[in-house]
C-alpha cells in the first residue's frame, strides 16, 4: 500500500506551485496551519544543499474535529502533510499523505470512512494542480 498521493509536474515556478496547492487544499476546506522549508533548515542545520522542498501541515477542521472526537490520540497523525519539491529533472513532485494509510489500518472503524472522505479531497487536490 502506498502511503502518499503524488503528481509530479512540468518545470515551472516554484512558488506559484505553492499558491496552487494552497487555493485547491482552500477549495476542498483545507487551511495550512504549518509550512516547512525543508530547503532552508537543512542549510542552515546542516548545512546541506537542496532543492526547493516545502512541507505544508494542511488542515481541514471539520474532519479533524470528527476524528479527534473519536479518538484523539489520533492527534499524533495530524495535520495531513503536503509536500512539493523541486526534482533533479527540474520537474516539481506534489505529495499528500495517504490518509487511509495512515489511520484506517489503527483499528478503529469509525475512522476509517472519516480517512476515505480526507483521501478523495487529498486527491482532487492533487489532480486540480497543473
């Protein structure tokens, strides 16, 4: 089972990429609480070269609300993390964690059509970034 939903795009601006993938997460209820440079901190931690790579901590609260009140130690596997970096190709792969991956094998079936729903949105976003 793969455990992320990706989409790997033509060569074009990095940041606009972003915008992209912030206004799709926004069209399927999503914010994004968090965002990573993964680019950055590894210069700076270990001052190791990378291509552009961002990590976006997406929420969408109405889902996030459901599953906590089921079972909030499910906290841990929130916010649902969407990646885009930029590859040697100079092509940019966009990434979203697989949410039945992630909670549906936890043993709680009340979850489960909770992370099917989150998956389809995850993956019109996805879709939507061109």
């Amino acid at each position: 089972m793969n455990f992320h939903i990706s989409k790997t795009l033509p060569k074009q601006d990095f940041l606009a990429v972003k915008e992209k993938i912030t206004e799709a997460l926004k069209s399927e209820g999503f914010g994004v609480l968090t965002e990573i440079d993964v680019q950055a901190t590894m210069k700076k931690k270990l001052d190791k070269d990378y291509k552009p790579f961002l990590i976006l901590g997406a929420c969408n609260p109405v889902y996030a609300d459901k599953v906590l009140t089921i079972d909030p130690h499910m906290s841990a596997l929130l916010p649902c993390n969407v990646t885009l970096r930029e590859l040697e190709s100079g092509e940019i792969e966009v990434s979203a964690v697989d949410p039945v991956a992630a909670m549906g094998g936890m043993g709680n079936e009340k979850i489960k059509p909770l992370a099917r729903d989150v998956q389809q949105k995850l993956e019109k976003v996805i879709q939507k970034i061109v």
